[in-house]
C-alpha cells in the first residue's frame, strides 16, 4: 500500500460511475451462491497482521479514509444544532494546522448521514460544498413499516434534498429464502430513489448465514442496488472481515458478469484509525485501486474521525492528545 500525502484529493461521490441498472433475477446464480465460512475466516484473521503501513505512508491512507466516511448521526435526540456541527466536520473533518503540516487541503467526508427529519438542515449546511446528503429510509433500522410508507419515505427524502438513500431489506425474505419478494422490493426502492444513489442496508448480524449474505448482496445488485451496506449500526453483530470479504467477492463477481461496478460501506463497529486501514487493504487486495474512492467505497461511522485526528496530530508532532480534542462538533 502506497500513495503520498500530496497527492490525495477529495472526489464528488457516485459521478463517474454509471449507475447500476440491475438485471433481472437470475436465480440459477444466486443459488448456486456458497461461503466457505472456515476458509473465509482464516483469510480474514490473517488481514490485520499482514499489512502494515508506516509514518507518512500511513498518514496518507488515513487522509485517503477520510474521504470515504459517511459522517453519520443517527440518535433519537438528534437536533438542528447537532446536524450543523456535525456539518461543519464534514467540510473541515481535520484541524487546519495538522492539514497545513501535511501539504493537504480542500479534504473533506463522502457524505452526511442522518434521519429524515434532519435531511434540510443538513443540506442547507452543506450547500455549495458538493458534500451529499444521506438520508436512512425504509423503516430503519427494522424495515418493517408498511411497504407502502416505506416507499413514500424515500421519496419525502428525496424531495427534501437527500442525494443518497440508505434503504434496509427485509431480512425475512432472505431468511427464509423468498429472493423474488426481496428482488422486488429492492426494485421497488430503487425506482422511488430517482436520481439519489441507493445504498442497500442487508443488516448481515441478522442473516443466519455467510451464505445468506452473499446470496442477499447478489439479489440486491441485480434489483439495480448502486452500493450494499452491512449493517444499520443498531444490529448486536455490525461490520466484521468475514462478512465484508463475502460482500466485496460478491462485487468483484458481478463486476465481471456484467461491467457494473457496485459500492461497498461497513458500518457500525468501525471505530478506530487502525481498523479503517485493514478495511481499505482489503478493498485494495480483493477489488483493486478504483474501488479506493468514496463513490465506490465509504464507511458508516461517527467516533471513527476522531481516532483518524488524533493519530494524524500524532504523526505531525509525536505526541498524543486527548479524544475531546478531537470532538465531532
């Protein structure tokens, strides 16, 4: 892993990538979908000791994740206040004198990500900036609303100003292996979402299975998905390895089927600036260098930007400062 800190640069989310048009279901493939679940976690356990990046080579990746995080508030006493400054962080995620003593400017998150009911204030905060707007939809995080509201949901975001939705599946359909009723509803979604980008949340802590996610990621790209998420954060079993490597194989497959590329977030878990690196090597390893940017990659998070702060004011003056210092508002 390599790259220089001169040369990272903020990229605008999902606008040179065509978006995903689906296809229909093919069930034969999805099917025939499997997950060597004992292969597959010794693949992951070797990740966090077989890469390791030093010194400026580090503090590059980590500026490189800043841009690919999903800035994110998703509480129950969420107000305008919040969401401002949680703004505010986006567009100046890292203090002005650490980015001076790296030679970086102009850096900023993927997104925001909040609740409907802050999508214009978000967006009125963020206006000029070219930093979108997120909005959870569908009942999140259960997605078990009426289907009916679940859909008017997506299109009241929209309407307010959200360029990207985060829609949840039922995750009954894939329990108990209904793949036309969730092909449906994806379909469903995708098509309230118009222009806004669509990432499916397939919350993998509540699948059963390796398998059932890698067939529940295939069903969703196919119904025209442009990213697939793990987690909704609120599950007891959020973003791990073994469930991301399931995830991203199931991207790299029908990228070569089809041409498409398809987005990936983890979310929920992902709270330290060493574990966003042993994400980004293995988006590196097993997708390639495209995937490294924010309109095909992101992480769902809020304390992640605080550790990556930190670990960059250290790397500028050799000492640690304390979390508050690095606060999201």
């Amino acid at each position: 892993m390599q790259t220089d800190t001169q040369n990272i640069k903020t990229h605008l989310p999902l606008v040179t990538e065509l978006r995903n048009p689906g296809m229909a279901l093919d069930l034969d493939w999805v099917r025939a979908a499997q997950a060597n679940t004992s292969a597959i976690e010794r693949r992951a356990a070797t990740l966090p000791g077989r890469r390791s990046v030093k010194k400026e080579y580090q503090a590059a990746w980590l500026l490189k994740a800043i841009t690919c995080i999903d800035l994110t508030t998703l509480a129950g006493d969420d107000t305008v206040g919040r969401v401002q400054r949680l703004c505010a962080k986006a567009r100046q995620p890292v203090r002005h004198d650490i980015l001076e003593a790296l030679g970086v400017d102009g850096i900023t998150t993927g997104a925001v990500c909040v609740y409907h009911e802050m999508v214009a204030p978000a967006v009125a905060a963020l206006e000029g900036t070219g930093i979108p707007v997120a909005a959870v939809s569908t009942g999140f995080p259960a997605g078990l609303s009426p289907f009916h509201l679940r859909v008017a949901e997506i299109g009241e975001s929209v309407n307010a100003g959200a360029h990207e939705i985060d829609i949840v599946i039922s995750r009954r359909h894939v329990l108990t292996g209904n793949w036309q009723a969730l092909y449906d509803e994806m379909r469903a979604f995708r098509a309230a979402c118009g222009e806004a980008h669509v990432k499916a949340i397939l919350a993998t802590g509540e699948l059963g299975s390796l398998r059932n996610v890698a067939r529940a990621s295939l069903v969703c790209m196919m119904a025209g998905a442009d990213f697939i998420k793990t987690s909704t954060g609120k599950e007891s079993v959020n973003a791990t390895l073994p469930v991301s490597l399931v995830m991203i194989r199931a991207i790299r497959e029908y990228h070569e089927r089809t041409g498409v590329r398809i987005g990936y977030k983890p979310a929920g878990g992902i709270s330290k600036a060493k574990d966003a690196l042993v994400y980004l090597s293995l988006i590196k390893e097993e997708l390639g260098n495209r995937w490294l940017q924010p309109d095909l990659f992101r992480f769902g998070a809020s304390s992640l930007l605080g550790d990556i702060e930190r670990q960059l004011e250290h790397h500028v003056t050799g000492a640690y400062s304390a979390s508050y210092r690095h606060s999201m508002g």
